[in-house]
C-alpha cells in the first residue's frame, strides 16, 4: 500500500531582484529556476515580490517622496498573460516543476492600482493561479490595494496539494485555515527583506510564524525570502543619513517540516537556493494526532466563510441582466416594484411585509 502522493524535493529562493527592472529580474528567476531544478528541486518558491522587487521605499520615505519609486514600480509591474509570465512559463517547464513567484501585479488595461500577488506556474508553463495579499501590511497600502478571496486556493500536484500566503498572512489563522481546510500539503510563506532598523520586530517573526504555520497545519512550508544587494541599497539610501537605517541584507528563507522542525537554512546572508526533500509520510504522522481541519475540527461548533468571489470595483448590469445574475437586494426590489403593479392589495400587503423582512435580513 501507498499514499496517494509522492514525495519530492522542494526549494526556496533567497536572492535580490534586479530592482525594478521587469526584463532583468525575469531572466535572473529563469536561471535560478534552472538552477534549482539541476539540484532536484519539483517545486520552487520565491521571495515576496520579487518580480520587480519590494516597495521598500515605503519604509524610508514620506508617501510623496514616495511616489517617484512607485511611478516606476507601476510601470514595471507585471501583468499575467504578459511576455514576462510567459518566459517564467517556459523556464518552468523546461524545468519540470512548479514555480511559485512572488510578483508586483497590473491588471491588464489599468494603471495605477497595483497588486502583490503570488503567480502559481504548473510544470507545463500554464497558469495554475494567482492569489493576490488580502491587506497590504502598515505602509505598504501607499503602494498594494487589497486582494480578493478567489486566490485562496490549493493545487493539485503529484507531492500533494500547493497553496501560499504571503508575509504577513502567513500570522492570519484565518487565512492559513483557509488553505488548511482545503488538504494543503506543502505552503509558500513568502517574505520580502528586512535590511531597515524600522523592519527588525518583523524579521524576528518570520521564523515564528513560517514554523506556526507548518506545526498547525500539519504541512510543509517553503520560506524564501528576499535580500537587500548594494545596487538596491544604493538606489534606495543615497544619503548617509539613510544608509545608517540599514542594519544588514536582510535574507532568513527556510524550510520547515510539518512539526516545525528546521529541514534548511535559515539562509543568514547572501543569496541561497536552498532544497529539502518533502516527505508526505511526515505529514501522516503529524495528523495521525492533530488534524485540525479533519478529526480535530469540530465544524458543528466552528465555522469559517470564505468568500471567493472576484470583487471589482463596480457592477454592471446591463439591459436584460437575468434576475439570477442581480444582487438579492436589487432583486428583491425589482420584486417589489412588480408586486406593486398586482391589482390584489390584499395579495400585494403580504408579499411586501414577506420580501421586507428577506431584505433586512440581506
């Protein structure tokens, strides 16, 4: 007898970008995937934001210093379906395996409103999902406008099922559930660096909740994190006065077992591509005693509602919308406005006092 899945070995990046520069970084994620696959590795994981780096200005300026880093950031964004997805596409193909890359995302067609998102590529160059952060975390909502729920998904692969969060949702047991939930075997915790005095509380939770995360959900976490080089710290502290805010690169991916326990790294300095061999035989043994999602649960007693939906900014409704397709306030309105033309007032009352309540309780 067998399990279902089979184990593999996974990896996960600690490098810097080429900061804002979408074509460099993209070839430079190209040969560290390559890279990585030569060592084995069937799933690769990335650093948040990596493609075309983090907003780390926010951490240094006023928002309308700001806002000179952030124009380039826009227009060096990543839209999926772009030339830049789809060389990653092939580089992971040619490597057989999935990638998870943290990105800066653009909506195709927008401008101005920007995502930080994790770009789940299949082993055939497709694009299995996006999940885009549900809230930027203190000041980097002057640069990431909030996700949706329809990236809080897990996919299927060969090792077991793949999801991810990024930074500071990896510390949200809501969010994290929400992947448990759904038979999660192997996690993405993406991290950016954390080079700046201001970020050093932070940085000391990175491990924390990267390990709390693998001990509650009975799963493999991938930790890649990020790293300050001399070019980005160049770009961003021209002055001694910032250079003096920097304490070190940043840096501290891992990989952790599904008790917490280190399986490689934390990667302290310099840029790492670190691999472990995921067994799902670990995870057996984990929930043998603690499913919490599974025998451990007691959903008759606790609940979670996750609402998938994709949000955009407006709805439309067009001349001859069907009335499944309407908001049920909207429709039970338009119910009303029929009822009133009935010409029963006795018939009409009593729909209305029915409808009424259904609307307040919407």
């Amino acid at each position: 007898m067998s399990l279902p899945v089979s184990g593999c070995r996974a990896a996960a990046i600690q490098a810097a970008p080429v900061f804002l520069d979408r074509e460099g970084t993209v070839e430079k994620a190209c040969h560290l995937i390559a890279e990585a696959a030569r060592r084995g590795a069937r799933i690769i994981a990335f650093p948040e934001s990596f493609l075309p780096g983090f907003p780390h200005w926010v951490h240094l300026y006023t928002p309308a210093e700001s806002a000179r880093f952030t124009a380039r950031l826009v227009a060096a964004a990543v839209e999926v379906g772009s030339p830049a997805t789809e060389a990653l596409g092939r580089a992971a193909k040619e490597a057989g395996a999935w990638v998870v890359m943290g990105m800066t995302e653009r909506e195709p067609g927008r401008l101005g409103t920007l995502y930080n998102s994790l770009l789940f590529l299949r082993p055939d160059g497709t694009v299995a999902g996006v999940h885009r952060k549900l809230m930027p975390t203190y000041a980097e909502r002057l640069v990431h406008a909030a996700g949706d729920g329809r990236g809080l998904r897990v996919h299927e692969t060969p090792y077991g099922r793949l999801g991810g969060l990024i930074c500071g949702e990896n510390g949200n047991p809501l969010a994290r559930y929400a992947l448990v939930a759904q038979g999660e075997a192997i996690h993405a915790a993406a991290w950016p660096a954390y080079p700046f005095r201001v970020n050093q509380a932070s940085r000391a939770g990175v491990g924390i909740r990267s390990r709390a995360a693998a001990f509650e959900g009975r799963c493999f976490v991938l930790a890649p994190a990020g790293i300050l080089d001399s070019r980005m710290r160049e770009m961003l502290c021209p002055t001694a006065a910032l250079q003096a805010e920097v304490v070190d690169e940043g840096g501290g991916a891992a990989i952790y077992g599904p008790g917490g326990q280190v399986l490689a790294g934390p990667a302290l300095a310099g840029e790492a591509i670190l691999t472990a061999d995921l067994d799902p035989g670990e995870i057996v043994a984990g929930k043998i005693s603690h499913d919490v999602a599974g025998h451990y649960q007691r959903p008759d007693v606790l609940q979670l509602t996750v609402d998938r939906r994709p949000q955009g900014a407006a709805r439309f409704l067009d001349p001859g919308t069907p009335p499944a397709a309407l908001p049920a306030r909207d429709l039970v309105a338009d119910l009303l406005a029929r009822i009133e033309a009935l010409r029963d007032e006795a018939l009409g009352r009593a729909l209305r006092e029915v409808l009424g309540r259904y609307r307040d309780e919407t």
